[in-house]
C-alpha cells in the first residue's frame, strides 16, 4: 500500500527562539483500518531563512488496531514542510 506523509509547515519573524512544528498527516493514499502512524519530525531553525522540516526515518512506525508494527505493508514517500523565519 502506497501512502505520502507530508510534515508540517510553519512561519515566523525573527525572535531568537527556535522554530520547529511536529505536525504530520497522510497526504496522498490511505492508511488501513484501525492504522496509526507514528513519526519524529526533527526540523529546527533559528536563523533567518528556509530549511526543510525533516524527520527521523528510522523513528517511522506503522501500527494496527492491535498495536501490531505493520510498516513493512507500506511504501511509504515523503514530502517536507517548510520552516521560515523572517527578518
């Protein structure tokens, strides 16, 4: 079963504090019934600029209703978020 798994963006002006955003959902595709994802998203940013919001692939963890890992039914593809700071 193929599904995307977009992470999230997010945008901010300068502060001096880092800019992360944990979020992420199945972009394209369906997971299957009684399915939950879970995934570290890893990005940061403190600088002025763009970066990617990236993830920890190896934290990618598929289970069904019972708890059972079942990442191995999926191919799963990735599309990254983006993190903006602003002057």
């Amino acid at each position: 079963r193929e599904i995307t798994i977009q992470t999230a963006s997010a945008k901010k002006p300068y502060d001096g504090e880092a800019l992360t955003n944990p979020g992420f959902y199945v972009s394209i595709g369906k997971l299957g019934e009684g399915h939950s994802v879970s995934l570290s998203v890893i990005g940061n940013t403190i600088e002025v600029g763009e970066v990617p919001n990236t993830i920890n692939k190896e934290s990618l963890c598929i289970t069904d209703a019972n708890g059972i890992n079942v990442t191995r039914n999926y191919e799963v593809t990735f599309n990254l978020g983006t993190l903006t700071i602003t002057p």
